[in-house]
C-alpha cells in the first residue's frame, strides 16, 4: 500500500509508482495530510465527492483546505483555501470544472477549480447543511440542514423552493431520485414523501414499515434506476423499498456484530443498466460490507476494527471508493482488486494422460478430490476415452502470414500469442487492435445514407422500455438501432438488439459509425444463423452449445434437465446480452479481446464454460427462478478461469459437434457499400411487417374512431356541466341576492345602533378628555413649582459648598502664612544672634587691637622721651640709637604680629560668614569644626569656596550675608587704613629720630 503525505504542497503527484492494490484490502493509495510547522500534526479530512466521471474526486478537511485528486492523470491540487470546515460537498455540478461546498456558517458557496475563484456565495440556512443533492441535469441543487431544505437553480444561485416543517419533526435527508423529476424527502418519524421537483407537487406517501421490524431510519440509498430505496437506522436491520410498487418488499438482517448502520450506497456497474444488486453497508465498527441485495450474501468488506472508516463514496462508474478514515486519513480503493477473489470461479481440471498400470483400478482411484477453488468433474468409467483434436501444420506458409496479417502492420498470431501471454490487449490499444482485427471499412458514406434516414419508427420510445440516465447514450443507442433498421429489416422486429448492442454503443459512443461497423461484423460473424428460426431463438445454435455441454458436463447436463431447464434458459440469455449482464466492464472487454481474436464459435464456447465453471452454484440451485437470477445477473466468477476453459473446450472438443465446423470463418464488411443481409426467413419477417403494419392502421384508425367519439362525448359532457352549472349559478344567484338583501338591512340596523352608541362614547370621551387637560395642567404647573424649588435648593446648596471651600482655602491659606512667618522669625532670630556674635566679637578685636595700638603709641611716645633725655648726653647717644634699633625692630615685629592677626581676623570672619551659610542651608547639618588645623598657615586658608556656595542660598539670607559682608569690609579697610596711618607715623617718628642726633650735634 502506497502512502502519500500532502504536506505544505499545492500540487504534485498522488502515487509515484504505479498502484498494484492487494486483493486483501485493495487499497491503491492512502492519503494524508501533516503539517510541517514547528509543533506538526495531522489535518482531518472530513468530506469527499467524485465528479460525474468517477475519475476525479474532491476533499475537505477541517481547516478549509479543499483538493482535487485526478486519478487517472496522478496529480492533486489545492483548489481553495475556505478557512473554515467544510460540512457537505458536490462535485456532480452541470459545469464540469465547478463545485459546491457547505461551510461551518451555514453558507454554500460555488468555487471553479480551473481559476480557483469564487463563482457564487448563497445564503439560508440557519443551522448546519449536512447534505448537497445535485439534479441528474445538474441544474438544480437541494441543501438539506435539520431544520430545513432548500432548492437552489445552479444557473442564477437563486434559492427557488424552501421546505418549512414543524421544529418537532427533524429532516434526516432530502434528495433528488436518479433519472427522475422527482424529489425524496424522508423525515425524522419514519415517513417519506416524494414529491415534483417543478411543481412541488406531492406524488405519494410510502406506508409506515411494519411494526414486527420498525427502525427509525438515520441514512438511506437508491439505485441508480431509482427503483429501490434502501433505508436502515439504528439496528441490524435493512428495509428494501420498491419505490414504483410504493411498498416494502424485502427485510435484509445484517450479521449480529452490526448494532447500527451509518451509512448506506450502491455500487454501481456498467452493464446493470441502473438496477444495481450490491450495496455497500457501513456499520458502527468502522467496517464496510458489500452485500447482495438478491442473494443477500456477503461479498466482500474494506476497513477493520483497528482502522476504522468513517464515511464512503463510490464512483458513478463503480471503479473506486474514496473512504475518510476516523484517523482522518483517505483511502483510495479498487473495487476490481476487491472484487477479484471473491468472483474468482473453480478453476478447471487439468487430464493428464498417461499409461495405466495392467492391474484393475477400482472407481474410486479414477475419482479426483477437489478442494475449495476447484471445478468439480464427474468420475467417467474406465474404458471411456479422451478424442482429442490434432492440428497439422499447413505447409503453405506464404498463405498463413497472408492470412494472419491485418490492417496497420499488425499480425494475427502475434496478437494471439500477446493475448495469452498477458490475458488482455493493453487498455491504450484495444480499440486500435478491435478494428484491425475486425478490419472494419469505415464506410462513412453509407453509414450516412442510414443516419439520414432518421430515427426508425420501431425505435421511437425506445427510453420507455429502457430508461437510460445519459440523454447522450440514449441518443448514440437509438441512431444506432435505427440504422441496423435501415440496413436490414430483421432488425426492426428483434427484441434482443438493444441487449446486443448497448455494451458497444457504451463503449464507442464518441465514434458511431465504429460503433455501428463492429455490431455488424458482430452480428454477420458471431452470430451466424440466429435469426433462421426468427422470431423464436436459435434452435441449432443452441443446439450446438447443449451438444458440447453434454459432451464436457453430463451432470450439470442432466441436472437442468430434472429441473426443466432449457438451452433458451441457461445459454440464450448469456448470447442475447453478449454477457454483458454478467460481467463488469473490465472483464467484458478482457473476453471480447479474446473473442475478437478467434474463431467465432469461440463465443459458443464461451456460454459452455461459463455454465461449467459455474457447475457448484448451478447444481446447488433448484428453482426456476433461480435460475433465471443467476444468468441475469453478476456472479463470482473470474473471468480468466472462464477464458482458458474456453481455450480447453476449443482443443478437447469433438470434431464432429465442434462449433467451429458448423460457422463460417470470419468475413469483414465490405468496403464501399456495405453488405446485404437476408440470412432470416423472409417471408416470416415480411408477414410480420404487413401484419405490424395493418395492425397499426387498424390502431391508428380505431384510435382516430375512439378520439372522435371520445371528443363527442366530452362536448355533450361538457355542454350539460355547463347547464347545470349555469342552471345552479342562477339559483345561487338569487339565494345570494335574497341573502345580501336581508344582510343589507341587518348591515343598516347595525349602523344606526352603532352610530348612536359611538355619539354616546364620543361624549363621555370629550368630557374625560377636558378633565383630563385639566389635570394635566394642574400636574404641569405643580411640576414646573417643584422644578423651581429644586432649582433654588441647588443654588443655594452650590453657594453654600463655595463659601465653605472658600473658607478652607483662606484657613488653609493663613496657616501656611503663619508657618511661613514663624519660619522666617526664627531665621531672622537666627541670623541676628550670629549678627550679634559676629558683631561682638569684631567688637572686642578692636577694642583688643585699640587697646594694643594706644599701649604701642604710648610705648613710642615714652621712649621718644627718654631718647629726647638720653640725646642730652653723647654717651648715652649710642646707647640710645641701639635702643632705637631694638624699638625699632620690635616694631616691626609688631607689625607683623598685627598683620598676621589682621589675617587670623579675616579668616575667622570668612568662616563665620560661611558657617552661616551652612547653618541658613542645612539648619539640622551637624556643625562640622570650625579650623582645620590650628597648625595651618592663615594663607593658606579657602577664600572664595564658601562664596561661592552662597550662590545657591535664600535671596533673603543672601542679602543678609552680603550686607554683613560689606560692613565686614568697610571695618577691614578701616583697619588697614589704621595700620596704614600707624605706619606712616612709625616711618615719620623714625625719620625724625635720624635727624634728631644731627640737631643735638649742632
């Protein structure tokens, strides 16, 4: 089994080798789909539908995304990204490229998966759709919710129709029957309705089920013929409905594993014509059985218990079937891998010829055991003896490789020994090598002389006898009897020509005239000397085939003639068909490639194997009815056991009751024209045509006579319906006249009455009016009066709110002013008492400096005087000049002492100044030590640090500072100025000492 990943890819190939399912589970491909993202996981598929080729199938999963999955091309593509998931799909639409999908807000819209764009979005339906029913036309469209069912025209996507019912009667499906106008309505309490599409007209009821085996019915499915309903439900039950008898005709039990049914669908075939037999039954394990409706036998399942399947849908054309898994995977299932086992047949027994020892054998060792799987043969006695055919090599080999070749350069025998090697011509070809084979002429201009001839009359209602869902088909069938008509007359009248021709009308019908040449070449070849005993059917035909029967098979022989069973039972309904009822489309056309390729008695041979590979079923039956199902309809069998019988019936069958020395060799039509054929009693079918035709006259003139007399009467009829209705009109014209009479005056009294007793009410009405305008005035003014005072209390409640936050704001207002003053008191005390401190201190270096100054000028002014005493004498001149030095110096030492206590002075005003500045700054900043290093020079001491600080402070204390600040400078120019007048008369008194020794000299 192939696995393929979809992944984050918008298209790509769905196998990349070709598919080989097994015939265990058949599956040709599983598909997924993961995600690559960081945190990966798998996307659900939810829905899926095929288009109406069965090629192509379309799927959603749960995230929006929808593919398409070309099977025969093995390519997919992501088509629509809808962002929400899908509930319901259709892909059946009349435009082949478009499709319609239900969503998760309960809108359908229409997209193309060409252009990929949005064609329509409809609207409706307020609940979940669940279901999308396409019209065989594809033009009308029914959405089904459980609420409701809508019918849409697919033309204009305008909503035509709406179903309303009762909220306590749920819909389970609406949907419309196959090949009919009609609509299917089944409701949640077991009834079904089927009604008119146009008009919506009801047409009938289906009768409640019996109450021995009443379900309530959850899923149905109706063949493709619309004739039966399958309907089940939450049991193992099944109930079979013949929807034209309108009754329930069969109660099929499922096995006892089944508890409830989830899903029902038939699987179609080719050659059925729409009357399908197997149904495909889902149960709530997860497993599909396929059983037949008839026989109601198991054929064969898909899905398991460990995986499981969550719904199904099956091709139109019955090829695949597309399950969802409950995994949320897709598996892709080939219905003939599936079907392979199950129809292979017994296989045939192989004699093998050899000496028999000289000792007597009893009858059981000439007995063969045969296991499941094998075809029984019945014991022969021993002296019976084996005739076999001997073919001799013709030694004219130049005319054998003439014979054998064929048209386009192809050979016979080489097609032969390709047949055999690979039990098929290859699918691409077959047509190619049927018309070699065939070698048909292609006689265009004949084959339009028919066509122009019209349709004939026999085949004028010919979809009345064989309803036909494909108008196209139906219309290939019909041009293509009625040229077969034209060309021979013995086909206007036979019965069986539609059976005949229907499989090959199927198969070419692009390309009618090869349809029509191969039915002839069939009909001059395989079918040699069928119509010499027309209209009964070939009575040495059959013949032949029972001839070969009896010689191959006397048991099965014998039993059908214990149980009154005929040739024209058990062979004519395989050659009328040409077996198309008993085979699918691929093993039908895998026969006709080896039927094509031989002689035409090998088609003869075909009937005689058949029965004997089907010799178990055969002796198992014992009623007619029986019988005649079982040639009519498809059995498990496989079709290759049938063609090497028919090749073992060709070589081990007599000479003398061998078919091929009774039929002709193979003769291809001519070419130009084509040939005449009158291989039928002429005047049989002659006298039948004259006959057909007189007695179609006399219909059509006792037609004519009936609609005449038929028209007569109904004139006459409807003459006295209408005097009687006129008669009756007129009484019930007067009776109506009499009656409005007494009515009018009834009318008239009432009026009065009611005129009066209106007068009465409007009075009482106008005086409750004026009381009512008086107290709405009276209620007006008191409510304007309380409007007012409720005004006033709110302008007296707002001044009321301002004064008193006007009065908070003032109090508010001069507490701060009270802090601010206290504030500013207490730094004003603080700055006066440093002021003070300041001040005194400068105080007392004065007073100290004034006191040094007077004790230093009265100091000068004493030692000028004993100077001035000690000049009196020459000796103590000397003495005193030392003196004078020694003053002298102290002076000087005097002066420096002052300078530097002037320095000592200004470094401590400085401090005190910037200590101010500190304290005013950081009132709560512990005081740091106000020197340094008492050992440090005054020089050295910061001048300018804390001025600079200043800059920051109050502008207040500022102003304070720089106003002591001046006065700190004028006293400190006062004292410069001081020292300076001190040192002038220093400089003086010593310059008058110098003069003085020179006066005292003189």
């Amino acid at each position: 089994m192939q696995s393929t990943d979809l992944g984050n890819k918008e298209s790509g190939k769905i196998w990349h080798r070709k598919p080989s399912p097994a015939t265990r589970d058949g599956i040709i491909v599983n598909i997924i789909h993961n995600t690559s993202d960081y945190h990966p996981k798998v996307l659900r598929f939810l829905n899926v539908a095929f288009d109406g080729t069965g090629d192509c199938l379309i799927a959603g999963d749960h995230q929006g995304n929808i593919y398409v999955f070309d099977l025969y091309g093995n390519r997919f593509n992501l088509v629509q990204r809808t962002a929400q998931a899908c509930t319901a799909l259709a892909f059946n639409l009349r435009r082949k490229s478009e499709f319609l999908v239900a969503l998760a807000d309960y809108s359908i819209k229409c997209f193309d998966t060409v252009t990929k764009e949005l064609v329509s979005w409809m609207r409706g339906h307020e609940s979940s759709v669940f279901s999308i029913s396409v019209h065989a036309s594809g033009k009308y469209a029914i959405t089904t919710s459980s609420d409701t069912a809508q019918l849409w025209d697919l033309d204009t996507f305008q909503r035509k129709r709406k179903l309303n019912i009762r909220q306590s009667v749920g819909i389970q499906k609406v949907f419309f029957l196959p090949l009919s106008n009609t609509i299917l309505s089944c409701f949640k309490d077991n009834s079904i309705f089927a009604w008119e599409c146009d008009t919506l007209f009801c047409k009938y009821q289906l009768p409640a089920p019996p109450e021995s085996s009443s379900i309530l019915y959850k899923v149905f499915a109706v063949t493709r013929d619309g004739r039966i309903l399958a309907a089940g439900g939450k049991s193992n039950h099944l109930h079979l409905w013949c929807l034209e008898a309108r009754q329930l005709f069969r109660i099929i039990q499922m096995p006892t594993k089944v508890r409830a049914i989830r899903h029902l669908e038939f699987l179609p075939d080719s050659f059925d014509a729409g009357s399908n037999q197997v149904l495909g039954v889902l149960s709530q394990d997860g497993i599909m059985r396929f059983i037949n409706i008839q026989t109601c036998k198991l054929l064969f399942e898909i899905g398991s218990l460990d995986e499981g399947i969550s719904s199904s849908v099956i091709s139109p054309h019955g090829r695949y079937i597309a399950s969802i898994m409950e995994n949320g995977s897709l598996n892709i299932y080939s219905v003939q891998a599936l079907t392979q086992e199950i129809n292979k047949p017994p296989l045939p027994l192989v004699k093998v010829i050899e000496d028999l020892p000289k000792k007597k054998l009893s009858s059981s060792d000439l007995k063969m055991k045969v296991t499941s799987g094998r075809v029984q043969q019945p014991a022969k006695p021993r002296g019976s003896k084996t005739q076999t055919r001997i073919l001799k090599q013709d030694l004219t080999g130049d005319f054998e490789s003439k014979k054998n070749e064929l048209p386009d350069g192809l050979n016979k025998k080489r097609l032969q020994i390709l047949l055999k090697g690979y039990g098929e011509y290859p699918t691409k070809y077959r047509m190619f090598i049927w018309r070699s084979l065939l070698q048909l002429p292609e006689n265009h201009t004949a084959f339009s002389s028919l066509i122009d001839k019209g349709t004939h009359v026999t085949f004028l209602n010919l979809q009345k006898k064989y309803p036909i869902k494909s108008r196209k088909l139906l219309r290939v069938l019909q041009r293509t009897l009625s040229a077969l008509a034209h060309w021979s007359v013995i086909f206007s009248d036979t019965p069986y020509l539609p059976l005949l021709a229907f499989p090959f009308v199927k198969l070419f019908q692009n390309n009618q005239l090869i349809c029509f040449e191969v039915i002839a070449t069939l009909i001059i070849n395989w079918c040699q000397h069928w119509f010499e005993y027309f209209p009964n059917p070939p009575i040495n035909i059959l013949s032949m085939i029972e001839n070969v029967l009896a010689f191959h098979d006397k048991e099965l022989l014998q039993h059908f003639i214990d149980h009154d069973i005929t040739s024209q039972l058990y062979a004519w309904p395989l050659l009328e068909t040409v077996f198309s009822e008993v085979l699918t489309r691929e093993e039908w056309l895998k026969l006709f490639d080896n039927i094509f390729s031989n002689h035409p008695s090998f088609l003869l041979m075909t009937v005689v194997a058949y029965n004997i590979c089907s010799r178990v079923p055969l002796l198992n039956c014992n009623l007619k009815d029986d019988f005649e199902f079982f040639f009519h309809h498809r059995n498990n069998l496989d079709i290759n056991v049938v063609i090497r019988q028919v090749y073992h019936l060709m070589e081990t069958t007599p000479t003398d009751i061998h078919p091929d020395s009774m039929l002709n060799v193979f003769v291809a039509l001519t070419k130009g024209q084509y040939p005449v054929f009158n291989q039928y009693p002429k005047f049989i079918v002659d006298y039948q045509t004259q006959e057909r035709e007189r007695i179609r006259n006399d219909e059509l003139d006792y037609l004519r006579e009936r609609q005449t007399v038929e028209d007569m009467q109904a004139e006459v009829d409807q003459q006295r319906v209408e005097d009687e209705a006129w008669y009756q009109k007129q009484e019930l014209l007067r009776k109506a006249e009499e009656t409005r009479r007494e009515m009018l005056l009834q009318e008239e009294e009432k009026i009065i009455q009611q005129r009066q007793r209106l007068a009465a009410v409007k009075r009482e009405l106008q005086v409750k009016e004026m009381h009512l305008q008086d107290a709405a005035r009276r209620r007006f003014l008191k409510l304007q009066q309380d409007q007012q005072e409720m005004e006033l209390r709110r302008l007296d409640d707002e001044i009321g709110r301002k004064v008193y936050m006007r009065d908070r704001e003032i109090a508010a207002t001069a507490r701060d002013l009270e802090m601010r003053q206290l504030e500013l008191e207490s730094q004003k005390r603080l700055y006066q008492k440093n002021l003070t401190e300041n001040q005194a201190a400068v105080a007392k270096e004065m007073r100290a400096d004034a006191d040094a100054y007077r004790r230093k000028v009265d100091l000068e002014e004493h030692m000028f005087h004993k100077l001035i005493e000690a000049g009196e004498t020459q000796s103590q001149k000397t003495q005193k000049w030392k003196e004078a030095e020694g003053k002298e110096f102290c002076l000087r030492s005097a002066k420096k002492a002052s300078a530097l206590s002037d320095a000592s002075r200004k470094w401590f005003l400085k401090q005190e100044i910037n200590a101010a500045v500190e304290h005013a700054e950081n009132p709560c900043h512990k005081e740091e030590p106000r020197f340094q290093n008492e050992q440090e020079d005054s020089s050295c001491l910061p001048r300018t640090s804390h001025l600079n600080d200043s800059s920051e402070m109050h502008p207040s204390t500022q102003i304070s500072l720089n106003r002591r600040a001046v006065e700190w400078d004028t006293t400190e120019q006062n004292l410069i100025q001081k020292v300076r007048n001190l040192r002038q008369r220093l400089t003086a008194q010593a310059r008058h000492r110098c003069q003085t020794p020179h006066l005292l000299a003189a």
